[in-house]
C-alpha cells in the first residue's frame, strides 16, 4: 500500500482544497511524485479531461499544484447539484442520472468499487495521494455507509490532518466538537490540527493550543496566516462571489445566478489593473458596465425564470440594445441569448420558454452531455465591435447538454478543433454587440483575453498596457509557489513528513 494522507476539515470552506494543493506543490518541490484524490465531490465548477471526462475543478487545481496532468481517477464521483433536493451523478467521469439526495445517500455505497479502482490507478502512478474529505467528518447523521471522509481513510488506511478555520470564530470548539464526536478508532487517525486564515499575533494562540492539546491530545502542527492569494475556489461559497466591488475604469460584470457553475472561467480576467471584474445578484447591484457575462448554469431555464423575475433581464436587454453594454455568454449564458429553450427531453424542467431574443437561435436541449478539450481562434469579423478579435486564439472545453441552432444567416464566432481529434467544427455567434459560445476557459491561454480586455479599453478611449503581462498559467503557478512558501514556514513539516511516511 503506498503513502498517503488525507485533509479533513470541521466545516465546507474551512480550505480544505487549498491546503492540500499547498502540501502537493511542497512535496512536487521536495522531488516527490504526488497525486490528489477525493473520492465525492459536490460542486457546479467541472473539467472536461483529455479523454473528454468531467470531474471537479478543485482536483484540477490540485494536480497543477503537484504538476500532474488531471485524470478523472482523482475525482471518481461527481455530485453537480440541479435543485435543492438532487443532484446529476457523475462516476468515472460518465453521468449516471439525476437523483435525489435520499436515493444517493441509499446507493452510495454501490460506488465504492469505482472509488477503490480510482485509488489504486493513481497509488501504481504515483508516490504519494494526498486525499481530501467533504464538508466535515463529524456531520454524524451522514456518517452510516461513509465514503469520503472517516470511511475513505479506513479504506486505505490514511492518516489524517484536520483543518479549522479560525477567521469565523471558535476555532478551538470546532476542533475540539469534530475529535468529540468521532469514535476511538477513527480519533486515532487525526495526528494533528491546522488552524487556517489567523489573523494576528500567533503568541495570542499559546494557551489555547496548550489546552486543547491537553484534551486531544493532538498536536496542533500548522498556523496557516490569513493570505490573499489569486487561486481557483471549489464551489459558490468562494468569496470572489460576494458582492461589494467597486467599478473600475473598465467595468466587467458577471451575473451570478442561484446556478452559477464553472465561473473559475473567469478568473483570469481579475486582477488587472484599471480592470473591476464583479459578480452581481441584484437590479441595484448592475449599473452600466462595459461588459456583461451571462455565465454557465446547471440550471438554464430556471435561472432565466429568475433574471425575468428580478427584472435583470430587462435591464440587461436595455444596456445591450443601447450599446451602452458589451455581452458575453457562455454555455447556458449563451442559450438564453436566442429566442426559444425547448426541453422535450425532461432534461431541466421539460416544454419551451422564450428566450432574451438578442441573438436568432433555438436551443433544444438533449440526452447527451457533450464533453471535449477544444483549441480554437476566433473568424475573421469584417466589421462592427469585434473586428479587433478576428484571430484571436484559445483554448478550452465544451460541457453542456444541448444543441443550438440558427434561425437566420448570422456571423459564427470561431472555429474549433476537438483535441481527441474528431474535427473541425463551427462554435457559438457573433451579432451586434454580442457574442455567445460553448466553450468554457476560453481567457485561460492564447490572446483571446488580451485582445478583448484591449477592446474595451480602446472603446472607451482608454491606454492600456497590458500585453506585456504574464500569461495565465505562469501566473498562476507562481500563486502554487507563494502558497507553498507560506504553508512550509507556518507547518511543522518534519512532522508531516512523518506522518505520511517520509524521512
């Protein structure tokens, strides 16, 4: 059996997900060969892999942390959540079906073959899993027929570090409530605590540790500082969603509707200077941005029952057609730009419902999900708003269960050629001063990014200089590398070390 060790939390958020992205870039640094794993993961942000399989994003930020290509095997169950009730079942990185809680909570159990085929595929590949749990291991109401936290350790006899987060408060009583609540045996897996996001004098901590190693008697073996630190968030608890930012010189809105998934699309469009990137959930909050996204949604028809509803919509049909805004949409973003959704299938919630009628297309929704890793460039726009991004090239992936049609000659946005190399095709379209398409991480590499961002600047008669800066992933990884530096000076890890099984 190879080494492991598993990251447990005392709540969803607590950064389970960041810390073990940190201990794999530590390890990959160290020269060690290291993989992530989490066996169930709930979440709307998705990755299609080069064998056109979905798994979760927090796995895929993981294994570029430890410098691994993502395979499917680090996340063997995919829970993508269609209503307050249920959720779509992914295993192996195919959809099984829709179910709702109490039908998984039955049948989860049927998945721990998968799961354990999983492991054991990345224990042949690679030194060392570093596992991650789910929400907390003392939710007691969910522990019969465990799967992902003291279930999964048992199963492959992991170690286990728990995580607490000390900027909500009460750090010691969630540390302290989650060992109470477990058995004997599973106590004896946790080898130490982490408090994560301290803010302050660490001496302040002192008398607390003390005790609370007395009545654990587990040793507190890291005090993670509080960080601003520009990597991926797992799912709509992340802070980048809250609301609050101010408009900056350029203005890019993204509206957060209750189903919001993959908007890790847009990360590489923060963090730029003269450049405000927002989420907005409310009329009040919009305002007259330069652009504005309509993302992609678990959920189409629903969510824009709720844009017509909160009169967003409107709002938003006004700011186009005036030109005041630039629109964007991606996947279902892009579907409710046309005039018609129809559902025959029962695939959302069944029959047709009218469309934001900016663009002339019909969706119809199918059975099949369609899943692919593209490479693409934008056609050449003789004239109009986007004639500057004729050309542009990208990369990125296609997730979306419907086909969209035009009901007139209207420009096509780009061409894109499937990386498992089944051809060429035509994706998404251009009219006015809209754009939609299905292709999700589309600002992640290539001049795409640039090239739009140098659009609005230049619409609003504005200088920018950033073509000159790093590229997304070169960025990206020096985050990986910053993190690591902090969670190595702020952890014992002669201690960690040894508990996974290394000198």
């Amino acid at each position: 059996m190879g080494k492991n060790l598993m990251i447990q939390g005392t709540m969803s958020n607590a950064g389970k997900s960041l810390f073990t992205a940190g201990l794999l870039r530590i390890l990959k640094q160290d020269g060690f060969s290291a993989a992530p794993f989490k066996s169930q993961n709930m979440a709307l942000n998705s990755y299609i892999t080069a064998e056109g399989l979905e798994m979760g994003r927090a796995q895929v930020m993981q294994a570029e942390a430890a410098g691994i290509e993502p395979e499917v095997a680090m996340n063997p169950i995919l829970l993508k959540p269609t209503s307050e009730m249920g959720s779509q079942v992914i295993v192996g990185g195919e959809v099984v079906g829709n179910m709702k809680a109490s039908e998984y909570f039955r049948r989860k159990k049927e998945y721990v073959p998968a799961i354990m085929e999983a492991y054991r595929s990345l224990e042949r590949k690679y030194d060392i899993i570093i596992l991650e749990g789910a929400g907390s291991p003392a939710e007691i109401n969910l522990k019969e027929n465990d799967i992902v936290n003291m279930g999964m350790a048992q199963l492959v006899d992991a170690p286990a570090l728990l995580v607490g987060d000390i900027d909500r408060g009460g750090v010691f009583a969630q540390l302290y409530g989650t060992v109470a609540l477990l058995t004997e045996t599973e106590r004896r897996r946790i080898k130490g605590f982490v408090m994560n996001k301290f803010r302050g004098d660490k001496s302040l901590l002192t008398p607390g540790i003390r005790m609370l190693y007395e009545k654990c008697r587990i040793p507190v073996v890291g005090v993670i500082p509080y960080t601003e630190l520009d990597i991926e968030d797992e799912d709509s608890l992340a802070e980048r969603l809250l609301s609050g930012r101010r408009p900056d010189l350029i203005d890019i809105a993204v509206i957060h509707f209750p189903h919001i998934s993959n908007f890790t699309d847009f990360n590489p469009l923060e963090n730029i200077e003269n450049v405000s990137l927002r989420y907005v959930s409310t009329l009040r909050e919009l305002g007259s941005p330069d652009l504005i996204i309509l993302p992609g949604t678990k959920n189409t028809m629903s969510d824009l029952a709720w844009m017509r509803k909160s009169r967003m919509e409107e709002k938003i049909v006004q700011l186009v057609r005036s030109e005041t805004s630039l629109l964007l949409g991606i996947c279902g973003g892009f579907q409710m730009m046309g005039r018609e959704l129809s559902d025959p299938y029962g695939v959302e919630q069944g029959g047709s419902v009218k469309g934001m009628d900016l663009l002339p297309l019909r969706t119809v929704f199918g059975e099949m999900k369609v899943r692919s890793r593209v490479t693409g460039a934008a056609l050449p726009v003789t004239r109009g708003i986007y004639e500057p991004l004729s050309g542009s090239t990208f990369s990125g992936y296609e997730i979306h269960m419907g086909v969209t049609e035009s009901l007139q000659e209207t420009q096509r946005f780009a061409e894109i050629s499937y990386l498992n190399g089944s051809g060429k095709v035509l994706d998404g379209y251009v009219s006015g001063n809209c754009i939609g398409s299905y292709v999700h991480g589309m600002f992640e590499s290539g001049t795409l990014r640039n090239n739009l961002l140098q659009l609005l600047f230049d619409r609003k008669g504005l200088v920018w200089n950033g073509k000159k800066e790093a590229d997304y992933l070169t960025y990206k990884n020096s985050q990986y590398d910053l993190f690591a530096e902090i969670v190595r000076e702020n952890t014992d890890m002669k201690t960690v070390y040894h508990m996974i099984g290394l000198s």
